[in-house]
C-alpha cells in the first residue's frame, strides 16, 4: 500500500514520523512524508520518500522571536500564527495533491490532520489522525494548550475548555484552510471548525506518546488509540567529538542543557543565567546550542562543555539530569534515558508535558521562563539530582522499554482494516525500527 504522512514543524516534530514511516515500510509498505524543506534531507537520509510542503517554522521564529515569548499565552500565539499560516497555505492544496497521488491511506499529524482530512474527503482516501499531545476531549485530561493547573479541575470544565480552545483553534487554522477547501472542490467548514464532521466513534486516532507518562483516558473511543512513543533510531550511529568523548570519560555524569529548535528574543540574557546557574551548582554540564536559544560563550571552566547538537538517544543516557523546554519529542527522550527533567517551557503544549514529567515523580515544578533565575535553576537541579526522583525516572524506562509504539500503530491499523494485511513482511518489526 502506498501511504503519505503529513507532518510540519521543527526536526523535532518530524522524527516520531519517519520512526512510523520506516516501520511502516519495514511492513511493506510505500511511505511519503509530506513536510517543510528544513525536513527534507532529515527524511531522504532515512529512506523515505518526500514531498514538499510549504512550512518554514524555524524561518517564522527567526524573523518573530517574539512569538516565542507570547507562546504560553494561547490567543496571543494564535493571533500570531495566523497570518504566517494562511501565507503558507496558499500552497496546500496543490501540495497536497502532489503528495496523496497514488496513496492509499493518509496520515496527518497537528495541523496537518486538517488537510489529510480534506485530502482524504476530495480523493476518497481513508484517513487517520496521527498525534504526539491529546487533543480529544475528556474529562480526566486537561487541555494541552493551556498551562494545567495546581489542583485538579473538575471534569465538565476540562471537556468545556477543550471545546473552546477548538473554536479558537479554527479561527488560527481557517486562514490557512479555508482556501484549501475551496480549491478542492469541498464546502466551506462551519464557525467551529471540522471537528464534528465525524461522530467521535467513527474518528481513528493514534496518539504516539507513552501511556507510562500519560495513561489513556478511559473515555475515549474505541478508535482513540494511545501507541506509545515513536522512536527514531538510526541517529546511534552519530559519531560524536573526541573532546565530547572525552569530557564524558571524565568524572561525575554531567546536567545536559539545551532547547533544541527554540529561538529567544532575549538570547544574551538567559544564556547568561544558564552559565551562571551551571558555574553556581558546582556540577559538570554539557550545553547545547541548538537553533539558537542558547549561545556559545568563553569560559574557563573546565566543568563545561558547549556543543551544538547531538542526538537524544545517543546522549541522554549518558546524563544525569536533561534541562530542556519540554517538548514531546525531547520529554519521550528522557523517560526513555531514564533520567529527570528540569523544564523551562517556551509555548504550546510544552507547560502541559512538565505537569506530566512533575506528577510522575520525574520532575520539579517546572520553571516559567519569566520568573527563571540562576538561584531557581541550581535548586532544581539539586532536586532532580536526589535518589528519590533518578530511581522514579529509571522505573518509568523500564516501564517505556516494555512499550513497542511504532508496532502497536502498525497493528491497530491493521485491525482498523486499514492496511492490507497481505503486504505485511513476514519479518516481525524490532523496538529499534
């Protein structure tokens, strides 16, 4: 069967949908994966087809840092986003088109569910949302979107704000997918958005997060899914520096700090807490540049090494402690390693992902970037360091070892009736696809 996978975003985002798409093709499969050009190599290295999609998010952060700051208020993120948005959907549909050619099952993930979801109405295409945060709503599980609060809300608030963070959600997204509406021949959707087209019994979705972290709503669906993670494995291979290598080989495990693809309107300033925080802890440290968050500086201490980037996989279990921006991607990384996060959440669903890591033992009370000082900092460290929280975080890997995702959404297709049974290899799919 030939299958397209749309998914935008950072390299972040994109991995956990090669990781299907190789075990998807390792079934026997044809994978596409539909996707900004940042993703492009990233998806051809791993053997996988690609189609292009307009979505240049590092771009969009590069010329508004300051989105970054008003992400954990969601109208305000909206607001900004919009606009990019519909610039980048005026492509979509002809794009889209491209991409589905031949396919016989579509995939889409975030925003992206949208225009698989139209894609699949036009071209008659089954269709299956694909996600890494919890979007259904239930009563038991906060929204995502919205920093969750200290003391559990009751239930008929949460399913209430679900439902009107997705009225808020259309009025960003319609920029955007209103015209691709238009150009596949299809109705305009409704002020609400498309999310009551289909009874929610009919919907399929997978979520590609570990029910170790977050357990499965038991109000969902029967064709709500929690998999488990999608890991992307093929980056062990990486081949670090020699002094990296060497400054591993060196002492007590070091913290590992960095934030990936997320930009920072005030660079200088928190790169300079972070320093200072490292230098006032007393421990070794291991900074990551990434995009750009963080800036490299001279120093003189030999407990600090600065790098640019280096893979989850390969470096997390070499760590003690990973401060990082709670991103889906980067949180899966560290209950996989076996280790406790310090998180410093820039926007989205990021707040929401800390709450998780914090309620299972794995993690302080998350730092909100405006009250983040080096004081702060240190003390969350020293927390994250304490037996009590390093054997919470080395149970919960056990727990994440048992868990094949990337299997569990090959067979749950399967059993939905939506992959042909007759093109599955014979071999049976490792943990490692």
């Amino acid at each position: 069967m030939n299958i397209t996978i749309f998914s935008i975003g950072t390299q972040g985002d994109v991995r956990p949908f090669i990781a299907l798409g190789l075990g998807l093709q390792a079934a026997g499969h044809k994978v596409c994966i539909a996707s900004g050009k940042t993703c492009k190599d990233l998806v051809i290295n791993h053997g996988l087809r690609y189609a292009p999609l307009t979505a240049d998010f590092f771009e969009l952060m590069a010329k508004d840092p300051r989105a970054i700051q008003r992400g954990l208020n969601p109208l305000a993120l909206m607001n900004t986003a919009r606009k990019h948005l519909k610039d980048m959907g005026r492509h979509w549909a002809e794009e889209g088109l491209a991409a589905a050619k031949d396919a016989d099952l579509l995939l889409g993930n975030g925003m992206m569910a949208v225009l698989a979801n139209s894609l699949g109405e036009a071209l008659n295409i089954p269709t299956v949302e694909t996600h890494l945060q919890p979007v259904t709503p239930c009563p038991d599980i906060p929204p995502m979107m919205l920093t969750p609060p200290s003391k559990p809300r009751n239930g008929r608030v949460n399913e209430w704000l679900y439902h009107l963070l997705r009225v808020i959600t259309w009025r960003m997204l319609s920029a955007a997918y209103s015209p691709v509406r238009k150009a596949l021949q299809l109705p305009a959707l409704p002020w609400y958005g498309p999310y009551y087209q289909q009874k929610i019994e009919d919907r399929r979705i997978l979520y590609g997060y570990s029910p170790a972290l977050l357990p499965r709503s038991r109000h969902w669906p029967a064709g709500v899914q929690v998999t488990g993670n999608w890991f992307l494995n093929g980056e062990s291979q990486w081949q670090p520096s020699a002094e990296l290598e060497q400054f591993l080989a060196t002492g007590d495990k070091p913290i590992y700090i960095g934030f990936g693809s997320m930009l920072s309107d005030d660079t200088d300033n928190l790169s300079a807490l972070i320093y200072e925080a490292v230098a006032e802890s007393g421990r070794r440290a291991i900074i990551a540049t990434g995009w750009g968050g963080l800036k490299a500086k001279f120093n003189n201490n030999p407990n600090i090494l600065v790098i640019e980037a280096a893979p989850h996989d390969w470096l997390f279990p070499k760590v003690c402690v990973a401060v990082h921006h709670g991103g889906a991607g980067t949180t899966a990384a560290t209950i996989r390693a076996g280790i406790p996060s310090v998180v410093i959440p820039f926007f989205g669903d990021q707040p929401f992902w800390a709450w998780r890591l914090e309620q299972n033992g794995v993690a302080p009370k998350m730092i909100k970037r405006k009250d983040l000082t080096a004081e702060k900092l240190v003390a969350a460290i020293n927390m994250a360091c304490v037996p009590e929280m390093q054997n919470a975080a080395a149970k919960m890997a056990v727990k994440v070892a048992e868990e094949n995702g990337v299997q569990c959404a090959i067979d749950l297709l399967t059993q939905w009736g939506l992959l042909d049974s007759s093109d599955l290899n014979a071999n049976t799919l490792s943990a490692d696809t």
